[in-house]
C-alpha cells in the first residue's frame, strides 16, 4: 500500500482526525493534511519517523528507496574504494548524532544539519566546510556526478520571453533569478500560463527538494515568492499579455500552530485588553473600578472624618512633592496599600509590566486556541478559559504542540499565568485552584535552573571555543579594519584621494562594531539583555583611562531603587573600544533625526529616531555561531559567563553568584547544579587516565 492509502486507512477507522493525528505525533497541525493534499509531496524521515510511533505501522516501508540507512551507504562506498566518502560519512553520522544502522538517508536532514552549523563549530575552513556539503548532500541525493544544469537561457520559446520581459522591468535582480528556474520547469512541464495552479506550485516545490541543495525551508520560501511573482504577472500591465491567473502556494501560515482564526477568540481577548489588563498593571481593582477612583473615595471618606489638620498637609505636601520632575512616583503609606489590596487591586511589586503583559496575553491567546482547536469549543470569557476543565485539555493540547527533544517548562508558566488570574482576579473557588495546582504539577518539568537545551548548548564550549568567544570582539574588528581598508582603496582609486576611516564606515560596519562593543560588555558582567541593548550615554563614566557603565538599581531585575546599582567595568581593550565608538563611530552613523538620541546603541533604520537598536544581540548571537560555531540565545551569554569560569575550578562558585548578580548561593547551585556534576565527572575520568596502562 502507498503511504498515502495507509494515512487514509488509519484515519477512517480510528475516527481521528488529521490535524489530531499530526499534533500526537509532535508534529506541525498541517502535516498528515500536507502529505495527503500536496501532490506527490515525499515526507521527511523524522516526519515518517513520527507518524509510524503514532499510528503503529511501518510507514518507510511505503516509500521506494527509503530504507537505505547511512551504514548501507558506508558499506557501498567501501566497496568502490571511496576512503574519503566513508570518512566523511562517518564525521556526518558522529556530529550530527547519528547512529548509521538506525538513521535512513535523506537528502535535506543531510542539508538542514550543513545549514544549522557553522565551519567554526568544527574546526574547519570555508572551502573545506562547502566541499564536505557538496559531497555529503551529492551523496545522500541522487549520487550522480556534478554536472552544469540547464538554465532558463538554454530555451527558447514563450517562457524566454517572459523572462527577457521580467529582466527588462522594474522588478528587483533576486526575483529575475528566482524566475528562471520557475519558467524552464513550466517549459518541460509544458503548462501554460493560464494552466498553472496551487497544485503547479506544489509540485514545483516537490520538485525543488528533490533536485537542489536547498533545505526544504529555503525551497518553500522559494515557492512562495514564486507566488507573488504569478500574482504580479497576472495583474500588470506589462505582463497582462502573457495570460498568467494568480495562485496560492500550497502553504500554511508556519506561525500558527493552531490554524485557530483570532476572530473566533476576539470576545476573550476583549475582556482580557478591557478589564484583565488594567487590573494586572494596577490601574483598576478586580471590580473594575479606577485606582484613582478609589483613592479619590478614600479621600472623600477621611475628609468626612475630619482627620488631623497636619495629616492632611503632609498628604498634600506628598502629592506635591511626587508631581515634580525626576522625582520618583508616589509610595502609598501602608494602611493605604492594604485598602487598595483588599478592595481588589494589585499593588507594587506584584503588578504586572509592559513586557509581562504583552507575554501572558499571548499565553492566553495560546490557551484558548488550544482549546478551540482540540475540541472545537471556543471559551468566550476569561471565566470559561480558567475552569479547570479547560485547562486541562489546553494543557493536553500545548504539550502535544511544543513536545520536542528537550522538556519545555512553556505549558507550566502558561498554567500559572492562569491559575494567578483565576485565584487574585476571578477568586476561584479552593476546589477549582486544587484542580489547577494538579494539572500544573501533572506538566510540572523536572529541572531547576538552566533548561536542559540551554545546557547541551553550554557543553558545546570546549576549551577552544571558550577561547574563542573571549577573542570574537578581536576577531571581528580585524574584519572590520579589513573591511574598511578595502573601502578606502576602492576610493583611492576612484577618485585618486584616501578617504579617512571614518568616512567608508556606513551602517552595516557600524552594526558590526555596536556587535562587538555589546559583545566585550556581556563578557564584562553578564549583565542582562535590556541592561545592554538600553544603555544610556548618560550611564557611562570614566576613571583612569578605563569606562563604567553604571545601571540605576531601579532598571535591574530584582531590584530597586534603593539597592545598590549595577556597576558594569570594563577592561582596557573594551575601555578603548567604547571610546573610539563613541567618539568617532556612532555620530558618524546617526541620522540627521538621531542628534538627541539617549542611548548607546541607537535604533537602526528609518523608524524610532529615538529608540534602541532593539536587534543588536541578535547581531552579537549571530556572529557568535559564525566565528565560534555554536547558536544560542542572548539571555544565554548569562550562563556562559559562569561556565566558562566555573570550567576553571569548582571553588569559583561564590565568585560566580556575585557576578551574575544572585542574591542567594542557592540560585546560582541550581543554574549550575548538572554542569557540576559533569566538570566532576571530567575530573574522575581525567584521573582514571592518569592511572590507566598505557
């Protein structure tokens, strides 16, 4: 039986659904209906994989050619005497993770691996990095040698023209490329212009998987703008001529796991922007009712009591005082705070900010989608969405959603987002929060500290790569004078003058060197993200040659305005850095709107004149995974840090606190409790080398 007859089989007599069937396989909702919808769409391995566990049948037996395993490979390749193949075969299977006698061939797991590293991560060049992956990727597809592909010029016909049409116009150089492709596949195909649908796409794309070296994400992208392409054929006037109709690519939107329509939930999410969301930032009690409401209430109430003449002064005073500028917003004394609390509002330190609220709106989005989805019931109140009932098939369903490799603790700080709403802004009854506390503890990850996929991403830094890292900000500034030589040679020889330094340093190189900057002051103090990206001029002082940047307590995480602030120090090298930059660098990069601009780093592009350059460590990341080989996040720079010196001795371990600015010992053990135990088992196993026979 095809693989196709198999899915059908299982769906008719299990009564399941597709979506259902691919999200208990781990897998996109739209993934079962892809393969049964996309003509002659051929699944991934691990996609296969999946849906075998899932539904209990062999389903690589189904495919033509799937069963080859990397080992068979190997075992050919000896045969023929190729040493080098088997060699890299071997390095493929052993850095990817592959055991050879499980793993079936499959061209774009072989691609997608190439694509997610860098040459860094395994110490080797560009070149030697691209000929690994012509080889590999040659090896794992059709295993045919390399030979020149027929281009859209080797055709002559309606599809030339079309394309000398699309060269000739205003449309951008990428897209004449990308169209040539796209015309000589519809000229072997022999589809007309009017004949092409989302069907024509879909086997285009099938067809793009199977004959590039792109990765299936890179070849849907592809077929996409492909799309856009057809619809501006079909509608200019330019093109008109050619007869082509407009057609949708086969593809679902990828950021919706839930294919939910936000209309459907538009009356929930009313309720939570009108009402949840006043309430959590402290702006109105549970009721509804206004903070200044209810204070100008109170007021009313003890003017009524005829309380003390100076007590009314000193309260006016106050008010006076916190309406000044710079001066910080007004404390409630104590007896006012727990009116406020009882009446229903949440105060201090318990309010929810900006950043907060934007992040459990959309645990809420994803609460309620996942239930629309699951059993097709929409809950239409916040009420609804936090009955215990509810919860628990969201929960069911998140998890199916988000499984993957590593545990996640997502479905968890979304149970607790809503149990918070359920008990301090519903007051659910005891029972109903027994309920939640259950199905929390139920999802509940066992790990403190760093995640498990943070972790593996941590003992990725050997010795080589944390020397690397601490040498990136070198490294690149050596590309960047490069590239600056470069810029002033071509200049010279333009116009025979040499421009200064200065003056061939536009705004990609300038990005490059905010990266580096950011880069020398995460290694400083492993300070986080928004201490970096946000850092004012104003922040900086200078002492003996050598710079601080000093972050007001009230702007750190886990303090306030009366703790000590946050003194980042920087060595002589970054000192340096951070003065050249700012000196000559960054006014040479501002825009004429950006004279006034407060932070260090200022916003990038034609927008927030004002802002920050919000994408900047997303920069520093990206460099990172270039030149050192691993990928992480930003808020991961923090862990690093600690690693890199807890590496050097086990005793650094206050040091570390102190550092990463834990308040307790108990934090920072928790962070690194199984990195630990990893550094003591490299030390025992260090030691049983020591006392082995040679």
């Amino acid at each position: 039986m095809t693989l196709d007859q198999i899915l059908r089989d299982y769906l008719e007599t299990s009564g399941e659904s597709m979506r259902a069937l691919s999200l208990r396989a781990g897998l996109n909702p739209k993934a079962v209906s892809d393969i049964l919808n996309i003509p002659g769409l051929r699944p991934r391995n691990v996609t296969l994989s999946a849906l075998s566990a899932a539904t209990g049948h062999d389903l690589f037996a189904s495919q033509p050619g799937s069963s080859v395993t990397f080992a068979d490979m190997i075992k050919v390749a000896q045969q023929n005497g190729d040493g080098t193949l088997v060699s890299r075969l071997r390095w493929l299977c052993r850095n990817a993770g592959w055991a050879p006698e499980l793993r079936p061939v499959c061209k774009q797991d072989v691609i997608d691996f190439f694509d997610r590293n860098e040459p860094a991560r395994f110490d080797l060049a560009t070149g030697s990095y691209a000929t690994y992956r012509s080889m590999l990727v040659n090896a794992a597809g059709s295993s045919q040698p390399r030979q020149r592909k027929r281009r859209i010029d080797d055709i002559a016909g309606r599809y030339k023209e079309v394309h000398e049409a699309i060269r000739s116009s205003d449309l951008s150089r990428s897209v004449v490329y990308a169209s040539g492709a796209f015309l000589l596949f519809l000229h072997d195909q022999g589809i007309a212009p009017a004949e092409v649908t989302q069907d024509t796409l879909a086997a285009y794309y099938n067809h793009r998987v199977e004959t590039s070296a792109k990765s299936s994400a890179a070849c849907e992208k592809h077929v996409r703008e492909i799309a856009t392409l057809i619809a501006r054929l079909s509608s200019d006037p330019g093109f008109v001529r050619f007869g082509f109709i407009a057609a949708p690519h086969p593809f679902a939107d990828g950021r919706d796991k839930f294919r939910v329509n936000p209309d459907q939930i538009a009356t929930l999410m009313k309720e939570f922007d009108t009402r949840v969301a006043l309430w959590a930032q402290g702006k109105a009690s549970r009721d509804g009712l206004s903070r200044a409401e209810f204070i100008a209430r109170m007021d009313r109430q003890e003017a009524a009591g005829e309380i003390s003449a100076k007590k009314a002064k000193l309260r006016a005073k106050r008010l006076e005082k916190a309406g000044r500028p710079g001066q910080p917003s007004r404390q409630d004394a104590p007896s006012r705070s727990e009116l406020l609390r009882q009446a229903g509002f949440l105060i201090g330190k318990h309010t929810w900010s900006d950043k907060t609220l934007a992040t459990r709106r959309g645990y809420i989005v994803s609460l309620a989608k996942a239930v629309a989805s699951s059993v097709e019931v929409v809950p239409e109140t916040i009420e609804e969405l936090t009955d215990p009932e509810f919860l628990d098939v969201a929960a069911e369903t998140l998890k199916e959603v988000n499984r993957g490799e590593y545990p996640s603790a997502y479905v968890t700080s979304v149970l607790k987002t809503a149990r918070k709403i359920a008990r301090d802004y519903l007051c659910r009854s005891p029972e109903d929060l027994r309920e939640i506390d259950d199905t929390i503890a139920l999802h509940e990850v066992n790990y403190q500290g760093i995640a498990p996929r943070n972790m593996s991403k941590l003992r990725l830094f050997n010795d080589t790569r944390i020397q690397r890292t601490i040498d990136l900000s070198a490294v690149l500034l050596r590309d960047i004078d490069a590239s600056i030589q470069r810029k002033r040679k071509a200049g010279h020889k333009s116009d025979g003058s040499l421009p200064k330094a200065v003056e061939v340093i536009d705004p990609e190189l300038g990005r490059d060197i905010m990266a580096a900057l950011a880069h020398d002051i995460l290694l400083a103090r492993a300070p986080r993200s928004e201490n970096v990206v946000m850092a004012r001029l104003d922040w900086v002082v200078w002492q003996d040659g050598r710079a601080r940047i000093v972050v007001p307590a009230a702007q750190v995480k886990m303090r306030s305005a009366g703790d000590a602030d946050l003194t980042i120090q920087l060595g002589k090298a970054a000192s340096k850095l951070l003065s050249t930059y700012l000196e000559t660098v960054r006014p040479a990069i501002l825009t004429a709107s950006q004279k006034e601009n407060p932070y260090m780093f200022p916003a990038q592009g034609k927008t927030n004149a004002d802002g920050h350059y919000a994408g900047l460590l997303k920069r520093v990341t990206a460099r990172l995974h270039e030149k050192v080989g691993v990928r992480i996040n930003p808020h991961l720079y923090r862990h690093l840090i600690g690693w890199i010196w807890l590496r050097d001795s086990l005793d650094h371990l206050p040091k570390v606190q102190r550092l990463l600015g834990h308040k307790r010992l108990q934090t920072t053990i928790d962070h690194y409790a199984e990195l630990d135990e990893t550094l003591i088992s490299n030390e025992w196993l260090a030691h049983l080398d020591s006392r082995t026979a040679a």
